[in-house]
C-alpha cells in the first residue's frame, strides 16, 4: 500500500496563542480570529479536495482530544458539508506538553531561571521544560502514529506536533523544525514523500 497522504491543520487561534503564552496540554478554547483561520483551512481543504479529484467522504478524519482541534475539526467539516462529530480522536495527536511552563510565555520563563532556559535554546528537540515532554518523545509518538493510519487523512492538531511529525517523515532536522512557524488556517500536505502547505 502506497504511503498515506496527510491533510494537516493546526488549530485556529487561541488568546494564549495571541498573547504568546505556552498552552501545551491546557484547553484554551479558540478566538474568534481561530474560528475565522478554521473555517478558511476548511475552505483551503475544499480547493485541495477539488484540485485532487479526491471525495471528501473518503477520507478518515481524526483530530488531537485538545478542544482547541477538536473545535477546528468541527469548523472543517461543516465547510466540507460534512456531520459534524463523525471523527475520531487520537492522544497521540496531543500537543507537546510544556509543564511548569504553560501558562506563561517564554520571557517570563526567561526571567525565572535564565540558565536553564539558555540552556534550552541550545538543546531545544531534546531537552524538555521542568516536568514537560521533549521534542524527541513527540516525535517518536507521532512517527507510531503515522505508522498506524490505514487510509489518506484529514488531521487537526498543534504546532509542535507537526514539527514532530515534519522531522518523523524526514522533511526537516531537529534543528531546522524546532523554531519553525506553523501558520494558522493553513493546510499543510504530506504525501508521495513531500511536503507542501496551502493557505
């Protein structure tokens, strides 16, 4: 069986994300700029699906558990014209935990223990904030996700799983990915061994 192809959102704005604060695993529910980006990634999606000659219907939907996705997910498929709640969802789609950081943004981290967080900079795909997940760990959960699909696949989930994921299938390296800007209301395409991102 051919590779699975991967329709990739990221979930819409939320106010953590507008005011740089960590979410990680909190459940920050979107803007109304999110919902804006969520219904365009669907309308993006509909481009795609046409462009493709691929029906929506035959396609599996999954998105991370966070309501973040999960909301999005909903935004996509009514676009798509499609019931909404007919999806599944996958922890392993959850975004990369920031522990003691979340809830704060990074100059407030910064200023609490500069050391560790220079330290950080340098070791960014490998070393987790205090009591958070590592890049590394995510991509390794991400990789087995992927593994695992059976059919192509409209997914929505988090910045830093798709960085997991980019470095999982080869497209970037640890260092390359781990500052990369994941733009909102984008679709971003894996599939036939490259990468592409519409928007």
């Amino acid at each position: 069986m051919p590779a699975p192809v991967i329709y990739y959102i990221r979930h819409g704005e939320t106010e953590w994300n507008a005011t740089g604060r960590l979410q990680g695993t909190q459940d920050i529910p979107l803007n109304a700029l999110g919902r804006k980006q969520a219904a365009h990634a669907g309308e993006v999606l509909t481009g795609l699906f046409a462009r493709d000659g691929r029906d929506r219907n035959d396609l599996a939907y999954v998105a991370s558990p966070l309501g973040r996705a999960r909301s999005t997910m909903d935004f996509v498929r009514e676009v798509l014209g499609l019931a909404p709640g007919e999806y599944s969802l996958d922890d392993r789609l959850r975004e990369i935990g920031y522990g003691e950081w979340e809830g704060s943004t990074l100059a407030e981290m910064e200023a609490k223990d500069p050391a560790f967080y220079a330290k950080r900079l340098t070791e960014k795909w490998t070393m987790s904030s205090p009591g958070g997940e590592t890049y590394a760990s995510v991509q390794l959960r991400m990789r087995d996700w992927y593994d695992s699909l059976k059919a192509d696949t409209v997914a929505v989930a988090h910045g830093g799983t798709c960085r997991a994921l980019m470095v999982a299938l080869g497209h970037e390296t640890p260092q390359s990915a781990a500052d990369l800007f994941i733009e909102q209301g984008a679709v971003y395409v894996f599939g036939n061994g490259s990468l592409t991102k519409h928007s």
